[in-house]
C-alpha cells in the first residue's frame, strides 16, 4: 500500500461525513445513469465507505497537473 494512500483515505471520509463534495458533471451524469435515484447523498456514502482495496491507480492529469485517483469499489454479498 503507497504510503499516502490512508491519510488520503483519511481526508475523502472527513470530507464525505460533512458533504463537502462536489462533482464534475461526467460523475453527475454517471451517477444518474447508474439508475435507483441515486444523488450526492449516496455517493457521499460511498466515499465515505472507501477502503484501501478499492484503491486502483493514481495519475497525473494531462490539463491541470493535479493528480487524479481511480477507486473501484466492489459491492459486499448479496442480501438476496
């Protein structure tokens, strides 16, 4: 595990529990097609739930510099 990755972790929760989060309008539209009435709350939720295995790459965007961070979280077993 990057060193850095639980005090990243560590900042994405804090700012998820206080709903200080924003979205492009590609994650916006993304969120909407994955259907169920999903919005800000819910995905405040699940960054809130991130782990450090969800974590899958880092990289540096081409137009800003700013390093970018890819999680893919898997959904727990099934209740049905």
């Amino acid at each position: 595990m990057p060193r850095w990755l639980p005090r990243l972790l560590r900042r994405i929760h804090e700012l998820a529990a206080r709903g200080q989060v924003r979205l492009t309008l590609k994650a916006q539209r993304e969120l909407v097609a994955l259907g169920a009435g999903l919005d800000i709350q819910d995905a405040c939720y699940v960054l809130g739930a991130l782990a450090a295995d969800d974590f899958s790459e880092r990289f540096q965007s081409e137009h800003s510099a700013e390093w970018m961070y890819v999680f893919k979280p898997w959904p727990g077993p099934s209740s049905t």
